[in-house]
C-alpha cells in the first residue's frame, strides 16, 4: 500500500525532478549528483525521491521536511534499516575542479569507469543503492526475506541539532524500529563496525593585556597556552580493541584563538581540542580524560556525540559480514550509526567509495563499486 498524500505541512511536489530507479545504478549515481542538495538546499532532491518512491508498490511512505522514511511491512521475523543522508557539503570553489555539478565522466562514455562530482563518494552512491533496491524488492514476483526500512534524511552535513535523522527518531522514532541497520557511508565495499565518538573543548588561558612596547607591564595569555599545546603535541593517541575491532583514537588542537592587535600583550587566548574516542567509554569518561591531561587548566566542554560498539555478534551483523566476506574494520569518524545505536539497533557503515575522497574537490567514485555494492546488498536481502 501507499502513504496517503502528504500533508499541508509537506505539500507534495508538483514538479519534481524525474529519476529513472531503474537505470543502471552507476547512471542514477550521476542523476542524482546532478540535482544540487549543498546542506539546507535538499528540497528538490527530496522531492524527486518522494516521487520516484511512490511508484514503487508495497512501500509505506512518511514525508518529515526533506526526509523520507519508506518501508516494507510484509510481516518479516527480520526488518532491516538502510540509511543515507541527501545533502553534501557545499560545492568545490578550485576553479577547473571536476567536482563540479553536473556530474563529469572522463571517459565520456557514462556508466563507464569513474564518476566525478559533489557527492560521488558522500554520499549519493550509497543513496543510488537504496534507490535501486527499493525499486527491485519485488521484481519477478519475489519478496524479500527480510522487511526494509529505507531512510533518506537531510542536514547530515551541518551541526548535529539540525540533523534530518535526528528529527525522524524524535518525530517518527516508532517507524525507524529494527534489528540491524546499514548506513551506506563509503567504506570501500567493506563493512566497517560502529564508530569513534566525538568530544569537543575550548581550553581558556588569561593574561593581562599592555603595550607590546612594554610587554613586561602585561602577561601574555597565548604563551600561556603553550603548556597545553605541549601536553597535546606529547600526547601518544591509544588503540582500543572493542568488541574484536580496533579503533585508533585521536586527540589534537583544531584551533586557536587569541590577541586584539600587533601591538598589544593578548590577555585571552582559547584553544579548541578535539578527542576521538573508541566506543568503549561515554562521552563523560572521554571528558573525565582529558580533563585529567589538562589539570590545571580552565577547560569547558562545547560539543560531544558519542560512538556506537561494532554490534558484529548480532545475528543479521554477522550474517550480512559473512555475505560481503572482507574482513570488517573499525570506522575511526563518527557517522550516524550511533544514533541507530542509541535506539538500540546494531549499526554498520558499508557503502560504495572510498571515504578519503569525501569533501575533496576531487570527489569520485567507481561506476563498478557502485554495482558491487547493489550487487552485494541485494544478494544478502534476498536469502
């Protein structure tokens, strides 16, 4: 069955942008990197999805701003969430950069070998994948073994509080119920296992401003701060086994902040650190952690997100792991796993890509790594 048309608040769209579900994946990858969706500009692609979605039978749609949640509800033991998020970065600003909108194909033949532009890799690949999937449950009659529930959300990109995830699990937290989720962030084709959380600070030091002329009048607060630079410039990061996955943490100076003129002694200066920190501690034990480095010193905590264990044991994890078959790896960045983990669903990253391309003027991604993770995808959900 299908939704009911949207309500007033999310008027269905009367022209959206048509996209082929049925085309070959690499190409609906091109499509939708044609559609520009920078953070806060999703609507038009979320328009064109809402539409393709709704010629698909058997799919349950729920509209929520720019996100889509569109499910499955065969009455299934297993239900399965796949989840992307529609908006990039802003567009690259190198002048002559292939990572322009529209989409570039070097060889110039489309569909064949790679596929540049904003979003390739981060990550309209993995969305194209969803997209195709939706589009094939059913195809030749058959259904798949397990329920789905696509998610297609925006502000991914942006600070936390604006997250179209976020949303979702507080608008519509009893449609985004399952056993396992797969967030189709690039990991190379390999399943990589819940990921670090995220902890941020501002580290103050206080001086006394004076003339630089005569410097001995004043106190100057950003020497003062270099004892914490040094502590941070010494620090040896840890890695930490979790649950059978090693995650490698980091923890560095991002930023700093200090001084009125040329010649003025500053008497303020503001360090911002950023720890990366293995799923086994809460953000309060990663606080607990640095404040214990930094004793001493004034230290406010400013942004925190935590990280979500591999959830490797889980059944379907270790099913989907042994379908994929490459040895699964820790994912050092945060994702949105862990907001799957918070609601208690085991949660991995796999998509098509390689990660280190993603916000890269450069952005490209494989035509042939986007079939192989349809491929795979599609194989696990139908056995």
């Amino acid at each position: 069955m299908t939704a009911p048309e949207s309500t007033a608040q999310n008027p269905r769209p009367r022209a959206a942008a048509r996209l082929d579900l049925r085309q070959d994946v690499a190409l609906l990858t091109a499509a939708l990197i044609d559609i520009n969706s920078v953070s806060g500009n999703e609507t038009e692609l979320a328009d064109a999805v809402e539409h393709a979605l709704r010629s698909v039978p058997l799919l349950e749609l729920v509209r929520d701003g720019d996100s889509i949640i569109a499910r499955t509800n065969l009455g299934r033991r297993e239900r399965v969430i796949l989840a992307g998020h529609l908006d990039t970065v802003p567009l690259p600003t190198t002048e002559g950069s292939l990572g322009t909108v529209p989409s570039y194909w070097p060889s110039g033949a489309p569909g064949e070998g790679i596929l540049y532009g904003r979003g390739a890799t981060d990550m309209k690949g993995g969305v194209a994948v969803q997209l195709a999937l939706a589009a094939s449950l059913f195809d030749g009659g058959a259904e798949p073994a397990r329920d789905v529930t696509f998610v297609f959300y925006d502000h991914e990109e942006v600070e936390a509080v604006k997250s179209g995830l976020g949303r979702l699990v507080r608008n519509h937290g009893g449609l985004l119920g399952g056993d396992f989720a797969i967030l189709l962030e690039p990991t190379d084709g390999t399943v990589e296992g819940g990921c670090n959380g995220t902890i941020r600070f501002e580290a103050t030091t206080l001086g006394e401003a004076a003339h630089s002329a005569r410097a001995w009048m004043g106190s100057n607060a950003i020497h003062a701060a270099a004892p914490i630079l040094a502590k941070l410039a010494a620090y040896v990061p840890r890695t930490i086994n979790v649950d059978g996955l090693d995650y490698r943490e980091s923890l560095n100076a991002v930023k700093i902040n200090g001084g009125t003129a040329g010649n003025v002694i500053p008497d303020r200066c503001v360090v911002e650190i950023n720890y990366r920190f293995a799923p086994d501690k809460t953000p309060d034990e990663a606080e607990n952690h640095v404040r214990e480095l930094l004793a001493g010193f004034d230290v406010v905590r400013t942004d925190s997100a935590a990280g979500a264990r591999p959830g490797l044991n889980h059944p379907a994890a270790a099913s989907f792991v042994a379908a994929v078959g490459a040895e699964p790896k820790p994912k050092y960045g945060w994702t949105d796993v862990a907001r799957f983990s918070e609601l208690g669903i085991p949660a991995v990253n796999f998509g098509p890509g390689d990660a280190l391309l993603a916000h890269k003027d450069n952005e490209h991604v494989e035509a042939d790594a986007v079939r192989e993770c349809l491929r795979a995808l599609r194989s696990w959900l139908a056995a």
